[in-house]
C-alpha cells in the first residue's frame, strides 16, 4: 500500500438488493437484528423476529419497494452512488471516493478494504445522517470498528460530525426548499418536516437526536421565514407497540386536513437522499392519508440528493473534515 492516499467513504442506512420478499428478508434480518437498532434482549426479540416478522413483514416491504424501485436499483442506493460519483468529481483523483451501506451492499468493511487496496492510508467517514443517533451513526461506526478490528495494518480514520445545525447544511436545505416551493403550482399553506421517528426511550435515555431534530426544524424556519406558510414537525415511521417520538406524521396529516388546512407540502430534512420512507411513505401513502382526510393539494419535495446545493454542501463539509490532509 502506498503512503499517504486519502480516501472518503460515504455511508447510508441500506437497501435490500432486490424488490422481492426473499432479498428484503435477508436485509430485514441484518437490520432488525442489530442490537443499535432494536434494544429488546436477544433471547427475547430474535424469537418474535425470526417467528413472526420476518414471515409477515417482508412481502408487504417487498410491494413497498417494488412501488419506488428504478432501473438503476433502489432510490436510495441509486442516489448515494451519484452522490459518491458527484463528490469525486468535484474533489479530484488525489483523493478516492467510494459509498457503502450499514445493511446490504455494498458492505462498509468491502468499501473500506477496497478504499485500502487502492493505497489510501487516511480515510474519512462520512456518515450522510445530519442527526445523530445510536441506531445511524453509532451502528454505522461500530461497523467501521468491526473492520478494522479484521486489519493487522490499519489505516487512519476520521468522521464527518453530525451537520443538524452546520450553516452550510440549513442553507442548502433553504436554497433546494425554496426551488422546489416555486416550481409548485399550488401555494401551500403548511411546511411538513417529517423526520424519521425513534422510540422514545432513546431520547429518555440520552440520545441527542430528538433535540438536534428540533434544533434543525428551528433553524430551517428562521432561515425560510416564510409569513404565508406555517412550519410543523413531525416523526414518520412508527414501528412496533412501543411510544415513539411524536406528533406522528400520518396524525399530522390527517389532523391537518381536518382543521381545515387545503394545501400541503412535505418534506424530509434527517435523509440525504430519497428512499423508501420519503417516495413511498411520504409521497404515496401520506399523499393518500391526507386527501382522504380532506386536503386537497399534497406535494413531496425532493431531499438534498444530487442537487447543487446538497453536492456544494457535501463537498464544503468534506474538504473541512481534510484539513490537514489535503
């Protein structure tokens, strides 16, 4: 291995590899089963994993997915390989760009042997959560721990910081919301930031994400200062009988539309790229939820993904986590 290559590896939740119930057994079992996600005992949640959800679950996921997938796979995996591909062309050849995914693949610990075959001894890790929790970037880092363990040689390692609050961050959330409010054709009259929801113990038991959601819903209403539309938040998602954090999105809809709001928008500023939550839960179902309940008009804006500003961004807060390297 030569000395002193750089290599960056972008990392997002997964993706099963295929719509069909098989491949999104295999990924819900990787996911469901990691102890970061779900904190129930071994003894006794594998049993109701194994015995019940993954034999019902996965051919309702499998539809789901099935409804948002595209040629190039799945959207979230389709978009953090252009990210990936974006990011590299604006940083150059010196340094090696690669993505990878905490479940399914491509595997971070392939990504990362990968990054090392090609002679990078510095490698930094971009977890593309602009939250932090225990269930995203902690898990995505005890998988980068995981293969280093493997190495004999290790490489240096550095991680991108959760970015809830960075003011590169809000501003490129700004610029794209603000984009995409003027190409719609109705004029809505609610802002919907639907993060992805926790169960609530986490937040009880001291994971910051909760507040940083916050953090980023006020900081992003400040910078639209939008008098002619009203800014609420909420969490999708739910999964499960235990509390998660709330207003629930699906609730907000619904309870929206009954109080008389007509049009709606929705958008998702905790994902970096759209996925199964943002273009079926969001785009689908809460399209569906909130015009049977009385709405009338519903858009779902795009996340960050490939656009201008989110690359711009990408690469400030990347070339800021270099410093020193390059």
């Amino acid at each position: 291995m030569s000395a002193h290559r750089i290599g960056v590896l972008l990392v997002n939740l997964g993706t099963p590899d295929a719509p069909t119930p098989q491949a999104v057994r295999r990924y819900l079992a990787e996911f469901l089963s990691d102890r970061r996600v779900v904190e129930i005992p071994p003894l006794l949640w594998q049993p109701i994993l194994r015995g019940v959800i993954l034999n019902t679950r996965p051919k309702k996921s499998a539809h789901a997915y099935g409804l948002v997938w595209t040629e190039e796979g799945s959207p979230l995996a389709a978009i953090t390989r252009a990210q990936a591909a974006g990011l590299q062309a604006r940083l150059g050849a010196e340094i090696e760009v690669r993505w990878a995914m905490r479940y399914g693949n491509p595997a971070i610990a392939a990504e990362m042997a990968s990054l090392q075959a090609a002679g990078c001894d510095r490698i930094l890790i971009a977890p593309l959560y602009p939250q932090y929790s225990g269930a995203t970037t902690a898990s995505a880092m005890d998988a980068v721990g995981a293969a280093l363990a493997e190495l004999r040689w290790q490489p240096a390692i550095r991680i991108l910081p959760a970015y809830y609050d960075d003011p590169e961050h809000i501003a490129a959330l700004k610029v794209d919301i603000e984009r995409q409010l003027a190409g719609l054709p109705f004029a809505p009259e609610v802002l919907l930031l639907s993060f992805h929801g926790m169960p609530e113990r986490t937040h009880k038991l001291g994971d910051p994400y909760y507040a940083q959601c916050l953090e980023t819903a006020r900081l992003l209403g400040e910078a639209l200062a939008r008098p002619d539309m009203r800014i609420e938040t909420s969490f999708q998602s739910r999964f499960g009988r235990a509390k998660w954090l709330e207003p629930a999105t699906d609730a907000v809809l619904a309870a929206e539309a009954g109080k008389g709001t007509r049009r709606l928008a929705v958008v998702a500023p905790g994902f970096s790229a759209d996925c199964l939550e943002t273009r079926e839960e969001l785009a689908i179902r809460g399209r569906e939820q909130f015009l049977e309940a009385g709405g009338n008009d519903y858009a779902t804006l795009d996340c960050l993904n490939t656009g201008e500003a989110g690359m711009a961004m990408l690469e400030g807060l990347v070339r800021r986590e270099l410093g020193g390297w390059i």
